[in-house]
C-alpha cells in the first residue's frame, strides 16, 4: 500500500478550483518530485494535502484514511510534515527553538531527534543559539528542513527547497533530501530546478492546469522528448 | 537635600507606580496583538472590568469582617485575575472569535473591539453607576515614611502599601512572564504563532488553544493592572478608558508583539509623563546663590502643565517612530 495516494483531488480556494483531478502515489522508499509550468498547482497540491486549502473532490490517503480537509495538527502526529517555500524559519528565534517547535506536536523526548538533524546539518549545531532570522539563505533552508523532519515524520513535502539558494547550497540540500530518504522518509517535493531534482527522483509528475500530464520515473520524464521540450527548456 | 526627597516623591516613585500599570497594560496590549494581529482597543476597559471584579470580591470579604494587615483587595487578587481571565475568554468566543472565523481584516476586529469598549463601560454603569468606589473606606492607606539621614533632610520619602505591593507584583510578573516565555513549550509557541502564524500552524502548534493561552494572560494581566490603578487612585468606570491611548504609545514604543518591549515602553512612557510635568525649578531653588545676580528661577519650570500629561505619550511615539520605525525592541511593521 502507498504511503499516500492522491485520488483525483479537485480543490482551491473558493472559486474555481485550481486542482482538477491530480493523481499521485509515493510510496515510503520514493523521492517524489512535481514539476511544471507556473500556474499548474504544484504548491497547490502540497498545500491540499496539508489541510490548507479546501479539498472539495478526491480523496487523500495517508496512513490508510482519507485525510482530505484535516488540518495541520492533526496531521503532523500522524507523520506528516511540510516545508514551505517562504517564511519557513521563525526568524526571531534561535535555530534550537525553531527545531523545538518542529517537534511540538511530540510528547516523548525529542534530543535524539535534534542530535541527528544537527549531525545531518553540522553548521546548524554551531549556531544553535543565534536567531535564525541571521542566518543565511541556504543555512535558513536547513533550519526549515531540520525543523520539519523534527517531528519524525513518514512523508517530507518540500516547497521548492532549492529556490533561491546558490548553486552550492542547491546541491548540499539535494545531498540532504537523498540522505533523509534513505533513513526511511518519503519525500515529496515541487522543484524549479526540475532537470537537476528528475535526477534523482524515483517518481516524476509533471502537472499541467491543475492535472497530471505525465507520469513516470525521473529518467523517464527526462528522456521524454515532449516533456523535455515543453518543460524541461529543450 | 529637602527638594531632592521632593523629587524622588514626585518622579521616581510616581514614575515606577505609573510605569508598572503601563507596563502591565502594555503586555497585554502587544501580546494580543503579536498572536491576533489587531489592536485590542477594549484593553483598558478589561483593566477597569477587573478592577471592579477585585472590588467585588473585596467588598465580599469585607461583609464577612475580616480585617487584615493589608488591603483585602490583595487577597482577593488571584481570584479576580482568573475570573477576568474568563471573562476575556468569554469576550473573545462572543465578539472576535465569530469575526476572525469570518475571516474578518484586523481593523474589523479593531471597530469590534471598540464595540466591547463600550459595552464593558456600559455594563460597568450600569451595575455600579457613574461614581468613584474607593477600595479604602474600611482602612486608611497604609502610608511608610522613609526619614532620610543625610544633611539636613526634613521630609521623607514617602509611599503607599499599594504602591509597594504594585511595583514587587510588577516585578514578579516580569520573570514570570519571562520564564513562561523563553522556557516553557507553550510560551515559545506564542512567541513562535507571532513570528509567523502560518508556520506555527504548519508545525502542527494548535493555534486556537495559544489564541486561549493568550487571552488569559492578557485576562488576568489587565485585572492586576487595572487593581493596582484603582489602589493607586480611585476606581471609576472610566478609570482605564482614560490611559488606553498611553497604554498603546507603550505597546508601539516597545515594539508591537515584544512582551519586553511592553514594559520598557511602559516604563519610559510612565517616568517621562511624571518628568514632564514635574516643577524643575524647585530642584534649582538650592543652588539660588550660584546664579548671576540678573538670572531669576522661574516659578514653573515644568516642561508640559499637568492637563496635558498625555500629551507626553504621544512625543515619545513620533519621536520613536522617526528613529525607530519597529520600536525600541524591534517589534511588527504592520
């Protein structure tokens, strides 16, 4: 069974809705990467899974229930966890506190956690104390990806994690996201740099107008030629 | 040395006294603010709602004949703080709850929360008419005198029991607050929903019970608050209606949403109010004989007269403004 399976999701935010029918599987092992033009609700279909836009249509399922409408609180216990694009650090408090407030939703003991993600992002435990809002573009991205992953999450849905960052830090974070998936984490994520994030996907989509129009392995969308010409930039 | 005692009487103990109930209404002023993101004008009157709710209170005690060392309104002061504390929760389920699920922009909540002003007030009169209550009829106002032995010293330093307990109370709420809000997981979730509210949901932070978290402060910090002017004066209904403009000069000083820029809002505000209208000159008889014959102390030498007190805030909040767009601790622009 997937870990989570979008089942032709229609949702926006009142009005017409900007999700038509998006179908998705990953499973637990997958690197799940949404690629298209601007417009076609990649974001938007992050955010329905995540409870924060209305789903009026399809069913999600994670962890064998429809969780289509639930809201962030609910869904963080159960496993799922979410790094926007924007915003994603508190910037006025410590890169420790932001990792905290990741893992609030945790009853049980969480250093154990914390010492992984700072073994993962070593610079992180260095400036543990300092406000992240100081940090760098690149070191803030970690803080948002630590403090996502803090809650033990099965499904890691990034918001084009690469955005912005230079072209060092686009391929540390890369690095990163293979890493997490390899200890057990499905990832989901939208990516700008699609050429280079298909690389090491297990799973592409590529949405068009709030659809699926392709389907497959990264190596398959990138040795498609039509996706490659009308996505990809030739 | 006589004039220097009159100045610590006149500034430095008025300006503590005043400084605290700023300080305390300015807390809640900016937590509300950083978690709800609007200007909570029914402030003062949830101050002057918990002070009439201690003076109920007291005013039980009192009809049973207890008769203690210290104003019953301090026994009765934790009760008071946790009833105004529902009473803001209940404010909020019955006005702004309603609006902010209607999705409503924060200077709707404003006009709203002009509504529960003068609802507050209303009911006030209502219940109590428009007179002045005195939480001092039973007892007088304990009143230490502090002699000075220095010089030649006549006059004491002189303040009222309230005074003292409101300045300790002031200070105890400042660390516990502070403990609250760099230790516990729910004050860094505050801190952290007026950051950015939407990561705070995104973390899984259960935003509403914070919204709860946070009224209840703000509950039962305007209930001490609102007391202690009440001790410190008389309690009428209008009673913190009149400061609520000084109050928010302290929260926008600070720096809107910063707990600690509250309170040093509220206390430079409270000793520039009480520097403002002090009589310099007095300070400068001593020195009489030092000046050239030609030169003459004026009587007055108060930089504003005493009616426009207020007028004091609202320098400071420009001037801060101009130097300072966030405030002195770096609050919310918007």
């Amino acid at each position: 069974m997937a870990l989570i399976e979008l089942k032709h999701v229609v949702g926006g935010y009142g009005g017409a809705p900007i999700l038509n029918g998006v179908n998705m599987a990953i499973e637990k092992s997958d690197i799940g990467v949404i690629v298209g033009p601007n417009g076609a609700g990649k974001s938007t279909t992050l955010k329905a899974i995540f409870g924060l836009l209305r789903v009026t249509g399809g069913t999600i399922e994670f962890g064998g229930e429809n969780v289509a409408n639930s809201l962030p609180d609910r869904l963080v216990p159960r496993g799922l966890s979410f790094v926007p694009q924007e915003k994603n650090v508190f910037t006025s408090m410590s890169v420790e506190e932001n990792l905290e407030m990741g893992a609030f939703t945790r009853k049980d003991d969480f250093s154990e956690t914390m010492q992984w993600v700072y073994e993962m992002f070593p610079v992180l435990a260095e400036k543990r104390r300092q406000p992240a809002g100081e940090l760098s573009g690149g070191q803030r991205q970690m803080v948002a990806m630590g403090r996502a992953l803090m809650s033990q999450p099965k499904l890691l849905m990034l918001d084009e994690p690469s955005a912005g960052l230079s072209p060092r830090y686009v391929l540390e974070i890369f690095e990163q996201i293979v890493k997490v998936n390899a200890a057990g984490v499905g990832i989901l994520m939208v990516e700008q740099n699609a050429k280079q994030a298909l690389g090491f996907a297990s799973k592409g989509f590529v949405l068009a107008s709030g659809q699926n129009s392709f389907t497959g392995t990264g190596k398959e969308l990138l040795d498609d030629p039509e996706v490659a010409k009308s996505f990809l930039g030739g | 040395m006589n004039e220097f005692i009159f100045f610590i009487n006149n500034v430095v103990v008025s300006g503590l006294v005043l400084g605290s109930v700023y300080a305390l209404g300015g807390i809640g002023i900016t937590l509300v603010f950083g978690i709800l993101r609007f200007a909570h004008f029914a402030h003062g009157d949830m101050m002057t709602m918990g002070a009439f709710v201690t003076f109920l209170l007291a005013a039980m005690l009192t009809a049973t004949g207890i008769v203690l060392p210290i104003p019953l309104a301090i026994i009765v002061l934790p009760f008071a703080m946790l009833i105004t504390a529902g009473l803001a929760l209940g404010i909020d389920r019955g006005f702004y709850q309603p609006l902010r699920a209607r999705g409503a922009r924060p200077v709707t909540l404003l006009i709203g929360s002009i509504g529960v002003t003068l609802i507050i007030q209303g009911l006030i009169r209502l219940v109590f008419g428009t007179g002045t209550y005195s939480f001092f009829d039973e007892a007088p106002k304990v009143l230490y005198r502090v002699p000075v032995p220095l010089f030649d010293a006549q006059r004491t330093i002189n303040f009222t029991q309230p005074q003292v307990l409101m300045v300790f109370a002031t200070i105890l709420v400042v660390v516990v607050l502070h403990l609250f809000l760099t230790r516990s997981k729910f004050g860094k979730a505050m801190r952290a929903m007026a950051d950015n509210a939407d990561l705070a949901q995104v973390s899984g932070i259960n935003t509403k019970l914070v919204i709860r978290v946070t009224w209840i402060i703000a509950g039962s910090l305007a209930c001490l608050a609102g007391t202690m002017l009440a001790l410190d004066v008389t309690l009428k209904p209008d009673l913190a209606f009149n400061i609520v403009l000084p109050l928010f000069a302290a929260a926008i000083v600070g720096g809107l949403g910063q707990a600690y820029g509250a309170i040093a809002g509220g206390f430079l505000i409270g000793f520039a109010e009480v520097c403002a209208v002090f009589n310099w000159a007095i300070l400068l008889r001593p020195f009489k004989d030092r000046f050239p014959e030609w030169f003459e102390i004026p009587n007055n030498l108060a930089i504003v007269p005493t009616e426009y007190k207020l007028t004091v805030a609202f320098v400071i909040l420009v001037i801060t403004l101009l130097v300072r767009p966030t405030g002195i601790f770096k609050g919310a622009s918007s």
